[in-house]
C-alpha cells in the first residue's frame, strides 16, 4: 500500500496554476464578472408578492407554483450535482475552469436559497409535503403519435452522466474524462439551461407582466438569467475547446440532446395554464436558443429538431397525461 512518502516529487508549475494567458482568457474572465455580479435574495422585500399571490384566483395561483416549484427543486438539484465538473476540471488541469466553477456552484445555490425564501414567505409552503400538491411528474408523458417520449434531464440525466464523470475521474483516464466532461456540460449547460430552462423564465416574466403582480418573482429571475447566461457561455466555450481539439466530440453533442429530443419539442404544462401567453413565442424562442448554441460550440445545427419544434401537428404537453 502506497504512503504520502511514496508520491512523486510536485513540479513548480504544478503548484503555481496562474498564467497572463489564463488571465486573459475567456473563463477566467467570466470568473471575474461573477464577482462583480452577486445579489442577495436573503435582502429583498417579498411583501408585495405575499399580497399580489393572494389576490390571485386559485387557478392563477396553482399555475404559477407548479412552475416555481419546478424551479425551486431543479436548482437545488443541479447545486448537488455540480461536483462532477469541478473534479473533471481539476483533472484536466484546468484551473481557470475550477475558479469559474467555484462561482457556479454559489450562484446555483443562491437561486436556490432565492426560490425557498419565496415560496416561504409568499406561499407559505418549503417543505416537501406542503408543496407537494403543486408537483406534476413528467417522467411518462408521451406524444400521442407515438414519435416522442420525454424524461427527466435534471434528475435522471445529470446524476446518471455526473457518476461516469466521476468513474472517468477517479480511473484517470484522459480521454474518458474529456467525453464524459462534453456529454455533462452538453446536457446541463446547452439542453437545459441553454434552450429547455430559458423559455421557462420569459414565461414567468411574461405572466408576472400579464397580471402586474410579484414583482420580487420577476426580479429574482431576471437575476438568474444574467447567471445562467455566464453558465451557459462557460459550457458552450469548454467544450468548444475540446470539440476543436477532437472533432469527434460534436456527435457526442448531437447523441446527448437527442437522448431529451422530445422535451423541447412538446410544451411544458404551464405554457397553456396563463391564457394570455404566446405559445408560439416560446417555440421559436427554443429554435433561436439551440442555433446560438450549436453556433459557440462550433457545430452545425441539426434541422430535423428545429423541424420538430416547429411543426404545428406535433402538439403534446409535458406533464400531461395523453388522451
């Protein structure tokens, strides 16, 4: 068995990790804007919500929890699931990556802490049981023309992904690593935060607009989106670099977002719970964000989705049992 005696002798540029060229680049850049961009929802005044939520009908009230709720589980999720990427980027010898990562996972708990001081304040409900009543499962909705299936990216996909990552890892297998690095970031920073999850924030904005009312609500998650576009950025330009370094990681992209094909292409339950909103606006919202991703990472789009998305006779809701 091995000692601490037994490991080899540390180099010099092992232990100073700092470079003008890291310095100059784009992560670490992004490192120093997530400083300069901190906000504290333990400061703000959720009074106005509180009063705004009850003057609601209980329909607009059930409406706008199932879709807080979603959020308050799915950022506290990928908080616990960040660990991965943090390790893969210390194997990789990336240390500017570990800097932005070290921001990452504070903003991701932050909108956590964000979304159970809501709910506690306003709906008067954190606890798993009392918000239970506004959960829906999604896992097993299916596309009445049997073309598409949806399934959880959050909570299946990312666990799944963030163990091999972790195997990769602990095995120090280079190559294994990379792949494993561009299958997570693709599912985490380029399906879910860069195209499913930001539609779901315009609609949120979009409803508070429509009713004039929580204005805490809006506010917060404007603030998420100015973090979630640095986590989106981070992972499109990661895996840019390694992309260009072995192109045969862009079908890895491709493999991974088709794995989750259908939950863009169906609408989530609450786009048709706020009469008011544009459907289509949110569809072509999806579209817009999947080629700007595809365009950072240097990859070409794949049209038979933005077909998918787009066409009018494919007409299913995620969270809503067929038939």
């Amino acid at each position: 068995m091995s000692t601490i005696e037994d490991l080899p002798e540390r180099t010099l540029e092992s232990r100073l990790r700092f470079t003008r060229d890291m310095m100059a680049g784009p992560i670490y850049r992004k490192y120093e804007k997530a400083l300069r961009k901190t906000w504290d929802p333990g400061e703000w005044d959720y009074s106005q919500d509180r009063a705004d939520f009850e003057k609601l009908t209980p329909e607009q009230q059930k409406g706008i929890a199932m879709i807080t709720v979603r959020f308050l589980a799915g950022e506290q999720e990928v908080t616990d699931e960040l660990l991965p990427m943090i390790y893969a980027a210390h194997m990789l010898g990336k240390f500017d990556w570990v800097m932005y990562l070290s921001t990452f996972m504070v903003e991701e708990a932050r909108h956590s802490q964000f979304f159970a001081i809501w709910h506690d304040k306003v709906l008067d409900a954190v606890e798993p049981d009392e918000l239970r009543p506004y959960w829906i499962d999604r896992e097993k909705t299916v596309d009445p023309s049997g073309r598409f299936s949806t399934g959880e990216p959050v909570y299946e996909g990312l666990p799944f992904y963030g163990q091999q990552l972790l195997d990769a890892c602990h095995a120090g297998d280079i190559q294994a690593i990379e792949e494993g690095f561009v299958r997570f970031a693709t599912l985490y920073n380029v399906w879910v935060e860069g195209v499913l999850t930001m539609p779901s924030y315009e609609i949120v904005i979009d409803t508070c607009d429509i009713w004039n009312a929580l204005p805490t609500l809006r506010h917060g998650f404007k603030e998420i989106i100015a973090d979630e576009g640095r986590h989106i950025t981070f992972g499109t330009t990661a895996c840019r670099e390694l992309i260009e370094e072995h192109p045969e990681y862009a079908q890895i992209v491709h493999d991974t977002i088709n794995l989750y094909r259908g939950n863009a292409v169906g609408m989530l339950e609450y786009q048709r719970f706020v009469p008011e909103l544009n459907l289509d606006k949110y569809q072509l919202q999806k579209v817009r964000h999947y080629k700007n991703r595809c365009r950072e990472l240097g990859i070409d789009v794949d049209q038979t989705l933005i077909d998918d998305i787009l066409d009018p006779s494919i007409d299913f809701v995620i969270g809503v049992e067929a038939g």
